[in-house]
C-alpha cells in the first residue's frame, strides 16, 4: 500500500521538475495533480504493450497515481497496471493505484456470448443476483467482495489504495434513490470491514452523472447523502471513521458541470460537487479531463480560455484546466503511448491558475 514516507520521498524525486501545486495531498499521501488512465483501447496484445510501456515511463516520469477498473479491457488493464508498478524503478509505496468494481467484467477479451459468460461466471455460482444487474451494473456487498478479490489478483497486489465503486447511478434506471442509498450503505459497510483488515486503504464513488446534475434529474445522487450513509457504515463495521476518502467524476472546459451545478446541500446553502466535496474533507479526481481525446484538437477549447490557461499543446491545456478547479487532487488522462505520456507529463511544469484566476478564465469561457 502507498505510504506518506514512499510518497513524499518521491515528490521529492521529482518536484524540481514541476511547477507549484503540482503534487497534492491525499489522506497525508503525495500525490500527482496528472494521473495515468486506462480506459481507452481494445482488449488486445498489442494495447497491452502500449499502456506497459506507457505506465512505466508515467511512473518514472513523476506520475504516482494510476488509475484503472477490472471491466476496463476486460481485466487487462487491471494487469497492465500490476505489471507496471513491479517493472518501474519506484517503490511500490510510492504509487497510488485506483480501481473500480460494479460493472461486470469479462476475462481478456468480449466473449462470442455475453450473456452465457455472464450467467456460468456470476450468476449460477450465486455471486451476482441477476435481479440486481441493471445494464452489466451490480453494486450489491457481496458481489463488490468477490470484485474486490479479483482486482487484488490481477494487479497483483496485497492491497488497494484506493476503491471505488463504479456508477452507482446506473441502478437508478431501475430503482429508487432510497434503495440506491441502501445498497452503497451496505456495500461501504463491506469496504469498510475491508479497509480494517488491510485489503484497502480508503474508498469512494467513480460516477458519471450522478454527482454533477440537478437535484430533480433522474441520475442525480446527494453527497451529503453519501457522507452520511459511509459514516453509518463505519459504526457498522465498528471503524472510529468513515475510509470514505474520493470521489470521480467527469470535469473538463465542455463539461464544467461539477463546477457550476449547485446540488448538494452545505452548511450555508446548495454548493456545486467540487465546493461540497472539499469542505466535506473528499479528494477529487476528474475524469475525461481531454475528453477522451477530442480536446487535443486545435480549436477545441475556446480561445479567451485558452489565452489564460498555459501550456504548449491543446492537450496540455485541457489538463492544466482541470486541474486548477478548486478541490481537485489530480486530472485523470488516458496514456496508452509514450509520446502521450510525455506531453501530459510536460503539462505539469506549468503553473496551474490560482482559485479567483480559475473563476475568471470559466467565466469568460
């Protein structure tokens, strides 16, 4: 697991070669503000070599957050990820490594027939309800044990730094938002029983919709909710505090949701996901912080932001928007090459824009 002595020693490392702000705390850890996913990319060899390559270079470059889930690539990323973190000259408690479970995950590649992979897998050896699956989504206790389980196998780890549950919002297409908040209750109950006994260290929420929407919308979830029903699930798991540490979700110029959406109830009123979020003590990484690519385009931001954010590349810019919202610990970007890893890497030797800088530069966005 990451410790505060492998971190700090690796900011250490590396910080002459970055500008300000560029490594953040978690939970007394040093972390980078640019983290490496591993979303995109087919379920093949051949991508495999890529991100390997990829994440090593991330790694010995000054990127020590690695982000990754056990559906993405059917379970190869999870590997990769392993297999990086052994290969590269750093500490393995230098890193934090982030996965996700919730989405049920097929094994090295898209079987011929889902649905009987699924069905021999999951549900007839009784890990998966098939009454809880909603879209290939299922955040139910016991099958977030066995995930958990499967992820520490693949990226061979004795323990994760941080885990998420992967969109819960998904299950609201079918239920309400009472037994939504019921089942992560549950389920954060055995996150924490798992933290206590050493498999994890702290725990979250990946989300796509649910945390930037408004309060009405169909996809919508509290996080003062959340708060509080991981706080209820730590005196259940007889823990003195909540492991509830992050929470994921989509942030970019296009999609400022997070930002400008103020959804969640604070002590003084509505907040947005980001505002709430760090009075509430909860790290944030932001996903899509290039938009899966398409803000590396020329022209894609638009130009009275791109004249108040720094960088050399469209790419570099992007990442150094997300990373200057208030609130967020780190910008999650895809790195399947070594030359994208060099130019979201080169994004953090410029100096990320000040709170009312940031307030200034979306507003005239």
């Amino acid at each position: 697991m990451a410790t505060k002595e492998a971190t700090w020693d690796y900011r250490d490392r590396f910080d002459g070669r970055f500008a300000r702000t560029y490594f953040r705390a978690f939970s007394g850890l040093a972390v980078s503000s640019i983290g490496a996913g591993t979303y995109l990319g087919e379920p093949t060899d051949a991508v495999d070599d890529g991100y390997r390559a990829a994440l090593v270079e991330a790694l010995e470059s000054g990127i020590n957050v690695l982000d990754t889930a056990i559906n993405y690539r059917a379970q190869r990323s999870e590997r990769v990820v392993g297999e990086a973190v052994r290969e590269a000259d750093v500490d393995r408690e230098a890193v934090l490594v982030a996965t996700k479970g919730g989405f049920v995950p097929f094994d090295g590649s898209r079987p011929a027939d889902p649905g009987r992979f699924v069905r021999e897998e999951y549900v007839d050896p009784g890990i998966v309800d098939p009454d809880e699956l909603v879209r290939g989504n299922c955040i139910a206790p016991d099958y977030l044990d066995d995930q958990l389980d499967r992820s520490l196998a693949n990226l061979g780890l004795d323990a994760v730094d941080l885990y998420y549950v992967h969109n819960p919002e998904t299950q609201l297409e079918e239920r309400s938002r009472e037994w939504v908040y019921d089942r992560l209750e549950d389920t954060f109950t055995l996150l924490e029983e798992r933290a206590a006994r050493g498999d994890l260290g702290h725990y979250g929420v990946a989300s796509w919709e649910c945390f930037r929407v408004v309060p009405d919308h169909g996809s919508y979830l509290s996080l003062p909710e959340v708060v509080r029903r991981a706080r209820a699930a730590a005196k259940r798991a007889g823990n003195a505090a909540t492991h509830l540490r992050a929470v994921q979700l989509p942030f970019n110029v296009h999609m400022a949701d997070a930002f400008t959406v103020a959804a969640h109830e604070g002590a003084e009123g509505p907040q947005s996901a980001l505002a709430f979020a760090q009075d509430a003590g909860l790290n944030v990484f932001t996903s899509a912080s290039i938009l899966q690519g398409d803000l590396a385009e020329a022209g894609s931001i638009p130009e009275a932001v791109t004249a108040r954010i720094e960088g050399d590349t469209p790419a570099q810019r992007a990442i150094n928007f997300a990373r200057s919202a208030p609130g967020v610990t780190a910008s999650l970007v895809g790195m399947g090459s070594r030359e994208h890893v060099r130019e979201n890497v080169a994004a953090g030797t410029f100096e990320p824009l000040g709170a009312s800088a940031f307030d200034a530069t979306f507003e005239s966005g």
